[in-house]
C-alpha cells in the first residue's frame, strides 16, 4: 500500500481539491490492518477474589470484621507500572500497611480508607493491618 500512494501521488498534484485524498486512504488502510491485530476491548473484567480491573487500575474492596478478611486474602498480580486500588473497611480501629510501598493509613472504624499502590519494583508485597495483625493480601509485582 506504500508504493500505491506513492504512485499516485504525482498524478494527483494537479487535483489541488483532492491532495488529501491519498492520505486519507493511507491512513485508513492503516487503520483497517493495524485494527486486525488488537483485540476487542475489555472493560472492566471481574477477576479472582473480588479483583475488578479497568486499563492499568485495578480495584479491590477488603472488608475486616473482628480477625475475619473478606474476601480471604490471596494474592494479587499487579503489572509493572499498573495501580491497585485497594479500600479497606474495617470494624474497629486500626493502621493498615501497605510493605514495599512504604504506605501507611490508620483506619477507621467503619470508615472505607482507600490505598492507591502502583507497582514499580517486581516483588511480592504484603498488606496487613496490626491490630490485630492480619495479613490482607499479598500483592505480586511483576
Ligand atoms: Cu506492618
């Protein structure tokens, strides 16, 4: 398709109303093969363990109550670069930590607290709270 407007070009110098009009095909041959290859898009896929994931962000809703975690903590993939929003809802106060991320917010009773964790160094993480210590999650940068 290259060499078709480039051959066409010349003929069309003349035709001042319809310079663009190579182009234009051009970029729609591109657009139409390019198109091929990408998969349709997928908005916000429901994962495993109450994961929800929409473009680089992924969201994930913990609730504590007494020393139970809902949902149970599992591991949870997070792609260089990606977010996970992470909202804690606890029934007692407490101070949720985020290790590797060097993050730290006291809790609320009641209240939802939201940590944004995005990953930069490939490493498995894990997010717990102290009072008592429970282990939330554990995220997986890779
Ligand atoms: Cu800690």
């Amino acid at each position: 398709m290259v060499t078709l407007c480039q051959t066409a070009l010349p003929r069309i110098v003349a035709m001042r109303a319809f310079r663009a009009l190579p182009y234009a095909v051009c970029v729609l041959a591109l657009v139409v093969t390019g198109g091929c290859s990408s998969s349709s898009p997928d908005p916000g896929s429901s994962g495993a363990g109450g994961v929800v994931s929409t473009g680089s962000v992924k969201r994930l809703a913990v609730t504590i109550t007494g020393t139970t975690v809902t949902p149970a903590p599992a591991q949870v993939d997070l792609p260089l670069g990606s977010t996970l929003e992470l909202v804690v809802t606890s029934d007692h106060d407490d101070e949720l930590h985020a290790h590797g991320f060097d993050v730290e917010e006291a809790l609320k009773s009641g209240v939802p607290t939201t940590l944004r964790l995005t990953g930069k160094e490939p490493g498995s993480y894990e997010v717990e709270t102290h009072e008592p210590a429970l282990t939330l999650l554990t995220v997986a940068v890779r």
